[in-house]
C-alpha cells in the first residue's frame, strides 16, 4: 500500500512512527505546507526511514493534492490536518481516484435562526452529500477514523454486534488526568479544533426526534473513568459520533460528552465572549503595514504546540463507549474504554498521549484495507466494518482495550 499523508503536525508524525513499525506499507509520503516539518518527521524515523519520503504540499490546493497522488502512484490520502482541511483533500482523493481517509468530518455550520434547538449543517453533511460519486468512482472514504470518533464507534458496533440485543443509550464518554508543567493553560490537543467542537452547538440523536442541538456545556455528568483516572464531570460538546453511530447502529439515544474542567471551559467561554474564537480575518496593524490574521489563529499562535509538551506531561488519557441496553432479557451497561499512560508513549514513541491515541487507529484501519479485511466503497464511518479485526490489531499493536461492566 502506498499512501500520502497529509498533516506533519502531532498526530502526523505519531502516525509515521507507528506504520514504521508495521510490514503492510510500502511507501509513505508526508506531506506539510512546511516542508522541513514534513523532513523532520521522517528524519527523526531512523534507521526505518527508507519506506518514507517528505514533500510540500497546501492542502488547500486540489490540484496540487492530485498532482503529488499521481506522482507517488498512491492508493490512499490519509488526512491528519485541521477540519478547514477536509473538503479539498476528500475531494483531491476522488478526482486522483484513490481511496481516502481522515480523522475528523466536514465543519458543521449552526442553524442561523436556531442554533441551540435545530441542526444546520452537520458535522460531515458535505462528505456524505457526495456519497454516490464516491461508491460510483468504486472508491473508498472511511470517514472519522480516528480515536474519537474512530475506536469509539468501533466500540458502538462492537457492542450492538456481541454485547447487546437492544441498546437504549450510546454515550461516548472521553476524560484525563493529564497535567502540563510550567503551564497554566496548555491544551493537549489542537486548540483550533478544540474551540470548534466545544464553542459550536452540540448534537443529540434520539430516534423518535432526529438530530438536535444543545447549549454548549449542557447537561454535566460525573464519570469514573478507569486504571485510575477517576471521577470528571464531562459536558455535552459537538463530535462525530453522534452523527456517524445513528447511520449503522440501532440505538434510542448517541451522546457525546467530554471531561473539560471548570477552568478549560471558563477560558473557552472567555475567547468566545472577546470574539477571539473567530475564523474570519481582522485587518491588523503591524510594523509591515495592515495584515488579514483570524483570531483564531492568533490564539492558537500564542499556545505551546500539543505535540511539544510529551515531556511536561504527566497522567492518563481514556476514550471509550458507555453502552446502556439489554441483552437475554436483562439490563446492561458497560463502558469500552482505551486508556494511553503520556509515560509510556512518550517512552515507546517519543509523542505524547493523545496524538498517539489518535494516531493508532488510522494506521490499523489502513492495515485492514491492505490486508482486504476492511472493503467498502462511498462514504462510510467505522461502524460500517466488522470491529473484532480492529479490536484485535489493537492488541496485537500493544495498546490493549478494556471492558468494564457498569
């Protein structure tokens, strides 16, 4: 299999130090808008660097995307850069016909009129409108395969497969005890990101209502999460998930909650409230004369990079599936959970905690497409494969899973 990677940020270079270890690739490009970063993350592969090669790419620019899928003969696109990102490399991978993969959907736009009652345009709305071509073309877009969503709705297919006969509930819930030294406020994942799905309204799925949104923040929780991570309260926030898992599971009810912390979500509330949450540009004044910058970006500019911060940073990273239903006639409820100690795959990896837990799950879903254990055509989510295989290549990889009756 030969595959562009797009992205050379955290995940990006987690993903080439965990496919470096696998025997189903036989070449890999990374590729970033700056070109030394993509240099650096195949250089720091050592003596395994001889199936990788980096190029300049602007994800931006279809043309140029096709162009460098025809020049390396790639059968796949696998995207690990920011959401803005999605569209122009989903649609490079149709056009250069060639199978595609991402980690994170189309943006969602909020109901103008409505924003915290109805869905406007939902997360991943403009890939599955293009679904046809894509099963027409014979091509794959496995869309959201990452951790979260990704593993997460592995699990949710998992559990309606093996675990239960009827589900009332599926609730991702993801949580941490992850601390940074020397800051006071150090996200542990892209900020950019981050403002978009926790600022946005989130989504709800109930089958005798459709799709819904929420206030942001709504409804709090405490979950216990496992091997010692304990007690978080966790928030309703905008994911995937619950715009994927209704489209192939049977359930009453998808939720998305996360373990943000009182001050994580003070902080959010202050960006949105100063506007500086904001993608649009601002004309600014500078020393060179006015400049066009998105505010969002000046944040994120200002942030230490996530991926820089292994060695400051201490705890447990969990995703997981809370599942609530029946099975034989009785209640269950169990909670499918992956937990990354930062120690550890700092140790085995040299990346931190949550761009390695991301980054694990596109590189074994590739490995099943190699393998033809994974097949499809048009657009799909997770759910729509067989999840022992994954579950499986998961151990196998050494990043176990756990399941804990509730």
């Amino acid at each position: 299999m030969r595959v562009l990677l797009v992205g050379a940020g955290g995940v990006g270079t987690a993903i080439t130090r965990i496919a470096a270890r696998r025997s189903f690739l036989d070449h890999l490009v990374v590729a970033d808008y700056d070109l030394s970063r993509a240099e650096a993350a195949v250089a720091a592969l050592g003596d395994r660097k001889d199936r990788f090669s980096a190029a300049r790419v602007d994800a931006s620019d279809e043309a140029a995307v096709v162009a460098l899928l025809t020049e390396h003969r790639c059968d796949v696109l696998l995207n690990a850069t920011d959401p803005r990102f999605v569209m122009p490399l989903f649609q490079a991978a149709l056009a250069a016909g060639v199978h595609y993969l991402d980690m994170a959907m189309s943006l969602s736009h909020p109901h103008p009129e409505r924003p915290y009652e109805v869905c406007g345009v939902k997360l991943g709305d403009d890939q599955f409108a293009r679904a046809d071509a894509w099963a027409e073309a014979g091509k794959l877009a496995l869309v959201g395969m990452g951790v979260e969503p990704g593993l997460s709705d592995v699990f949710a297919r998992y559990a309606a497969d093996e675990l239960f006969d009827e589900i009332e509930e599926v609730g991702i819930r993801d949580g941490a005890n992850l601390t940074v030294e020397g800051y006071d406020f150090a996200p542990s994942f892209s900020i950019w990101t981050t403002i978009e799905e926790c600022l946005n309204p989130p989504v709800v799925y109930e089958a005798d209502r459709g799709w819904y949104t929420t206030e942001p923040f709504s409804e709090p929780e405490v979950f216990d999460f496992p091997e010692g991570i304990g007690p978080v309260e966790c928030v309703n926030v905008e994911h995937e998930e619950v715009l994927l898992v209704p489209r192939w599971v049977d359930a009453k009810r998808v939720t998305f909650k996360y373990g943000l912390g009182d001050d994580f979500i003070g902080k959010l509330k202050t960006l949105h409230a100063l506007g500086l949450d904001r993608t649009a540009p601002l004309t600014v004044a500078t020393d060179l004369g006015p400049a066009r910058v998105s505010p969002r970006d000046v944040v994120a500019a200002a942030l230490p990079d996530p991926a820089t911060l292994g060695e400051r940073m201490h705890g447990k990273t969990c995703a997981g599936t809370w599942v609530k239903g029946t099975k034989d006639g009785r209640p269950r409820e169990v909670y499918l959970y992956h937990v990354v100690d930062n120690q550890w795959s700092m140790r085995e990896y040299g990346s931190q905690a949550v761009v390695w837990q991301t980054a694990i799950n596109p590189v074994a879903a590739l490995e099943l497409l190699a393998a033809g254990t994974w097949t499809g055509k048009g657009v799909l989510g997770p759910e729509a494969f067989p999840p022992r295989p994954f579950l499986d290549l998961l151990v196998e990889y050494g990043s176990p899973w756990g399941l804990r009756e509730q």
